[in-house]
C-alpha cells in the first residue's frame, strides 16, 4: 500500500530532523522544515490524511528507542488529527481535552 511507503518516508524525515544532533543541523532550519511540512500534511486531502495518521501507528512498530516515539506522536506533533475534525467543533474539544491531559 503507498499510504505506509509514504508514512515511512515522513517517518524518516521526521526521525532525521527532530533527532539530529545540534551540531550536525541548525536548529532553525530544523523548525522551519518541521512546520513546512505539518503544513503540507494538514493540507493533504482528508480520506488519505487519514489514512497516513493510521499508517503512523502500525510503522512506528518498526523503529525502536526514541525514534519508535518520535513516529508513534507524529499524528500529536502535527496537530493531524486537530486538521480532519476542522469542521466538528465537538471533535475539535475532545482533541483539545486530550492535548491539555497530556501536558
């Protein structure tokens, strides 16, 4: 399936810019790159969005360590699932009792 390719090369895009030592990335080109892409992935077309937050959950099985983490809150970081409830305001108050309960 092209939706779990896709999710494993986001994956190791994410795991490579979130993880990188200091020294080997600028922390600023890290951030912008970051938030280039949530944006590109909240924009994605709805049915396959939601597709890639449920390929997150199955790869994320196949990293280890923290990068297994990094994968398995990619949906979290990305406010993914914020960007397919943008319509349901009670959705969108679930999410946001979750994110509060998690900090």
């Amino acid at each position: 399936m092209i939706t779990m390719q896709i999710a494993r090369i986001i994956a190791d895009f994410v795991i490579f810019f979130d993880l990188a030592d200091e020294n080997l990335l600028d922390p600023d080109a890290s951030i912008t790159m970051m938030e280039g892409l949530g944006g590109d992935l909240q924009a994605l077309d709805k049915k396959f969005l939601r597709e890639l937050i449920d390929a997150f959950a199955v790869i994320a099985a196949e990293y280890s360590g923290e990068a297994q983490e990094v994968v398995r809150d990619i949906a979290y970081s990305f406010y993914l699932e914020e960007a397919l409830a943008a319509d349901d305001p009670v959705r969108l108050a679930e999410l946001e009792a979750i994110r509060d309960a998690r900090t």
